[in-house]
C-alpha cells in the first residue's frame, strides 16, 4: 500500500479515537436503551454521517482542482488548515446539536455535523492537492490521488478505519471497562486535534 | 482547558456517590433590611463554610465576600459547568468547574465568582447587568440555574415590567453573555419558578410561583385565596424548545415550586413541592412520570397543618388558628432513594423513602425552629426560622439546611425576624437521620439560603449516563 493510502487510514483510526466523532455516543445509547445491540446499531449512522463529511471535503478540493492551478490550491489548502488548526488551539466551541432521544437520521446529521465542525474532511485535503509529479521525500511510489473513483475509494477506506476503530472503543468502554473510564481516560485529544489540522496545514505547505 | 476531566465531573450520578466528602460549603445570605429596601440595610454576601472536619475552622465561616450593592437579594446560584459536560451529543470535559453565577432575585444582577485559585476566597470577576438580560432576553428576576450539556440555563420570574411571563434564557458558558430567551413557543406557560430536565428524554419541566409583582410585596393573601399564584407543572421539548403539555393539580394548590427529577437519565419521575392548599393549609408532593408517550402527575404527600393557639401564630395566619407546614424545598439524593422536604412553618426536615416512587414512605424526621415550636438546636436557645433551603452532600451521608426563605415573606411569617443559621444533619445509611449536635454556623445579621457544596451536591449536576 502506497503512504496516501496508509495516511487516509491512519487518519480514520485517529478520527475513530476521538469520543467527539462518535463512540461515546454510541456508548450513551448502550446505556440509555439498557442493551449493546443499541451501541452496534448507533455505529452506522454515526459513520455515514462521517463520511458524508469526508466526500463534501473532497468535493470541494475537486472543485477546486478544477478551478484553480494545483500551486495555488495547494497553498490555499495549507492556509486554511494552518488558520483553523491554530483557531481551535485557543477557541474550543463545540457546534450545539441534538439531545439523547435520536434516530438513525439524527444520528448521521449529528456525525456529519460533529466531523466537519472538527475539520476532519478538511485534515485529508493535502493528500488530494500534492503534486506527485514533482518529486518530494514521500514521492516513492508517485501517486497522487485524483478522479472520481479514488475519491470514493479515499471516502470508504477513511471510514471504515474509522468505523472499525470507533466500534472497537465503543464496545471494550461498554462491555469491559465502563463509565468510570471517562474520568481517568478522556484526554484532551482537542489540542492534539488542532496539531494535526496544523500538521497537515504544513505538509501541505512543503510536499509540493 | 485542562487536560483530563475535571475530577469532580462525573459520568454517572450513581458513580458521583463515591465523591470524597466536601470541605466548603459556598452558602449565600441576605442583608434582610437591604432586600427589603429600609434605612441602614447593607450587602448580601456570598460566604465560604468550612466543612472541613480536620480543619480548627470546621463550621464557621471562613470568607464572606460582600456584594457590591445593597438590596440583591441573593438567592439560588449554580456552577459554570458541571457533570454534564460529559454529555455525549456535546462532549465539553475539559472545561473547569471554577466559576459561581449568583444572580439577585430582586435585583435582577448575576454576579460571577471566581473560585480559583483560592476556593476559600473567591473574587468577584464579572457582573452580568440586568439592562444585559432585558435587552437581549426580555426577563428580570433571574432565580435558578442549570448547567446544561450546551449552556448555561437561568430562569426569570418575569419580564423588566415586573409582569409575566416568565420563562429561560441561555449563557455562553464561557463568556457568560446573555444568549437569549429560550424558549421558542412557550404555548399557555405565563408564570415561573423552578425548572429542571430529563436529560435522557430531551424532556425540560417548570414549575409556577407568580410574576414579581405577585410576590415582591409579599405573599398576597387576596391573590392567594383568589387562587392566582402558580399550580401547574410545564413539559417542554427539551430540544425544540416547545411546550407540549400541562399537569395542572388543581388551583385549591397553591405555589408549585421546587422540581427534582431522578438522577439517572433513564428514569422518568420526579417530584414537585406544594406550599399550601388553601382548603385546609396542608402542603403537598406530587410524583410525576411518563406514562408512554405523555405524563402524568398525582399527589403522593399530604403533609397537614397543626392547629396552634393564635395568640402564637403572626397577624396573617391568626384566623386559621393554625400553623402551615410551608413546603419550600425539597432535594433527592443522588441515588434516587431518598427525597428531604422542608417544612419551613412547621420547623421540622422529613425524609421519605421514594424506592417506590409514586409510594413514598416517611422514614426519618428531625425538628428545628418553626413558626410555633421554636425548637432549639443542642448548641442554642429557641430558634426562629425553619429548615428552607436543604442540600445533599454526593455521597447521601450529610444534609444542610438554612432558615431563611425570602425577605419579603420571612416578616409575614416570623414577625420577630428570622435567626441566619446554618446546620448540619447525619443520615442514616438505611434511612433515619439526626441533628449533628455540634455543628451550627450563625450568620449574625445576615440570613443564608442556598448551600453549594464543593466539587457539585445534590442539585448542581445533571448526568446523561445512567
């Protein structure tokens, strides 16, 4: 497998840790219907909502792609990601949604609402606008990811690593470990998380 | 923003239980002759007690931080954030619990309190103005609030006017700027008091007193026997912030005030505190509950009034010749099984076993002051004033209560003034409870209401895990 394709995934499994992106609300509906089937059946809106998110990214970077050179793009992409990255360091609201009682519809607008408020279509824009053509450190295998079909291929892999990770927490917290975890566990992933907006913002600045 | 939780945010109420015990109580008390705007009346205070029983100070107060007005009139007050930051439709944990928001219930400012970094000696950062909650809300007399899981919700018992309705507006939880009125379409819901939520259900209720010219004069016994003041209990969506739908309990009840629904989100009752039936002055606990997909509400407390000599009893109740218990707070313990009602007339705490909770069963009562008994606390002579406001340490194992209720009405029913004091109660494991002897802090001319325990109590968190 080519690194763009390992980084979308990494990306997916890192989304997926986030309680933010969904786990622990599929945990909340665990133990408000008093049964794991209602984690499970939490998790795949939870995940369509997530890659609703990822495909609005990519189509606005496709837009883009076609609207603008690739230089141009590629430092707006690095801008905005350096900018937002930085704005989440210092301002932490989180986009107001929702209550306890949701259904499948619910549950994917709240996912889809949750991932782009977060950037997380935004954090795999540089994968879409690095010009492999020219060589770089990471040029090895010499793939940029362009056309329709890597687009969907990128939304499904990034989803269902996330999908995979994000089921994964949600079952080990509500069977094994239990709420007491939050407590001791729930770090704060929300500067770790602005890193990584500010990390591919600079990656996106130097790859090209 | 910290880097994990805040330790005292906790998931569960049932997980809160476990919480080390309280060292300071943040307790607010009124200058009575400044709410009731005479000559020579001062400040309310925010004051810190110390519950700390290894400490040489343990039950006396340690701060007291005066307000910068007269004539506040401070009354209930909540955290900045609390347990339900770690709701997860809007997962906020790393937020502090830190700041103290004291609105005036006559004067219609909050104060904001900063409890860090000396949680003995809190300062005074911020004031939110009453212009501030007209302008942008549209109330006045803020009186309780919530830490929400997106917000911070005050109610308000009127308009600027003094009129009604009253009804929510929002805080940015951190800024503390008035958002706004909550309410979308507040349906046939005029009059204000309490409110609470169940936040499994997205379900919001509130109670009814009457507007402030109902009550700012006094407990007005024309309106009062007209049956005008509050009796019905508001259901509203708790997400589209609609009203839809009215328990009303009968306008012989009068005054339905403190709400307390179960701690575990998954439940769906709590109870409502009457304050007097005008049939026969008996107060009263209603159980409300789901019951699929509306609710219901029936009484399940009748507590009656004692017959008195009049010659005991002030100018107002003396043609009844008795004496009214006066629900005016009740609190439920964390574990959902114990409910405290307060008997302020009557001077006595009861506790009931509500593991059935449509069948309570009285299981423990202590007595102190009351309008007729006077009883004395080991440490005093006869004291005036009656256990009002009741609060719960997180564990269920420590019950505080304060003797006053509200200026205006304490005159009306202890003529010869109200005594500030402040005790402690011990609790039962199984039920039954008795007056710590040895613990009582008075608060010289001032009266204290409401008790915030340190690190959250009974009713400064909401959770959404059961």
């Amino acid at each position: 497998m080519s690194w763009p394709w390992i980084t979308l995934i990494a990306l997916g499994a890192w989304h997926g840790v986030n309680p933010g992106m969904g786990w622990l609300f599929a945990v909340s509906r665990g133990l408000q219907e008093r049964r794991g089937s209602a984690v499970v059946g939490a998790l795949p809106p939870i995940a369509l909502g997530h890659a609703l998110a990822i495909a609005l990214a990519l189509v606005v970077v496709a837009v883009g792609r076609a609207s603008v050179p690739l230089t141009a793009l590629r430092w707006v992409t690095a801008a905005i990601l350096i900018g937002f990255g930085l704005s989440r360091l210092f301002r932490h609201r989180h986009p107001r949604w929702v209550g306890m009682r949701v259904g499948f519809r619910d549950l994917t607008a709240w996912s889809f609402l949750m991932a782009t408020a977060h950037g997380a279509g935004l954090m795999l824009a540089p994968l879409f606008v690095v010009d492999a053509a020219r060589p770089s450190c990471h040029a090895d295998a010499g793939v940029m990811l362009s056309g329709p079909l890597d687009y969907a291929a990128a939304t499904v892999a990034h989803t269902a690593a996330m999908l995979a990770v994000a089921g994964l927490v949600a079952l080990v917290v509500y069977h094994k470990l239990g709420l007491a975890l939050l407590r001791r566990a729930w770090f704060n992933l929300d500067w770790l998380w602005a890193l990584a907006l500010v990390g591919a913002g600079v990656f996106a600045a130097l790859a090209g | 923003m910290t880097l994990r939780p805040d330790p005292s945010f906790y998931p569960s109420a049932r997980l809160a239980t476990e919480a080390p015990p309280e060292k300071l109580a943040y307790v607010v008390a009124i200058d009575p002759a400044g709410s009731l705007g005479e000559r020579g009346g001062g400040a309310d205070a925010l004051t810190v007690v110390d519950l700390d029983p290894a400490s040489a100070g343990y039950g006396t107060i340690a701060t007291t931080i005066e307000a910068p007005n007269a004539g506040d009139e401070l009354h209930h007050f909540g955290w900045n954030a609390c347990s339900a930051s770690l709701c997860p439709w809007a997962p906020n944990p790393h937020v502090e619990r830190r700041y103290l928001l004291v609105p005036g219930l006559r004067s219609s400012r909050i104060y904001v309190f900063d409890t860090k970094p000396n949680p003995k000696k809190p300062s005074l950062v911020k004031t939110i103005e009453p212009h501030e909650i007209a302008h942008r809300a549209g109330y006045s007399r803020p009186h309780t609030i919530h830490c929400g899981p997106d917000g911070l919700y005050v109610n308000a018992l009127g308009n600027p006017e003094g009129d009604g309705p009253g009804g929510i507006f929002i805080l940015d939880c951190e800024s503390f700027d008035v958002r706004g009125r909550w309410e979308v379409d507040r349906g046939p819901q005029e009059l204000a008091y309490d409110f609470w939520w169940h936040l499994g259900y997205d379900t919001l209720l509130s109670s009814e007193w009457g507007t402030p010219k109902m009550v700012e004069g006094g407990l007005n016994p024309e309106l009062l026997l007209g049956k005008k003041y509050g009796h019905r209990l508001h259901v509203w969506d708790l997400r589209r912030r609609r009203h839809v739908q009215v328990l009303d309990i009968g306008d012989e009840h009068q005054m339905a005030l403190e709400l307390r629904p179960a701690h575990d989100p998954t439940k769906t009752f709590g109870f409502m505190g009457v304050v007097v039936s005008v049939a026969d002055l008996s107060a009263s606990i209603w159980t409300w509950y789901r019951d699929g997909e509306s609710w219901k509400i029936e009484k399940t407390i009748t507590i009656p009034a004692v017959p008195a000599d009049p010659a005991k009893l002030p100018p107002m109740l003396q043609g009844f010749g008795a004496v009214p218990p006066l629900v005016s707070d009740l609190n439920l313990s964390l574990d959902d099984r114990f409910l405290y009602v307060s008997c302020w007339g009557t001077g006595e705490l009861k506790q009931y076993d509500v593991s059935d909770p449509r069948k309570p069963r009285e299981v423990g009562s202590v007595k102190i002051g009351g309008i007729v008994d006077r009883t004395a606390h080991p440490k005093t002579g006869p004291l005036t004033g009656g256990p009002q406001m009741v609060e719960i340490s997180r564990d269920g194992k420590r019950v505080y209560l304060t003797s006053s209720l509200y200026a205006a009405w304490d005159k009306q029913f202890y003529p010869d003034g109200v005594a500030g004091w402040m005790t402690k109660i011990d609790v039962n494991p199984g039920g039954g409870m008795a007056i710590d002897p040895k613990f009582l802090v008075d608060f010289g001319k001032r009266r204290p209401h409401q008790v915030r325990l340190e690190g959250g109590d009974a009713s400064s968190d909401s959770y959404c895990y059961p």
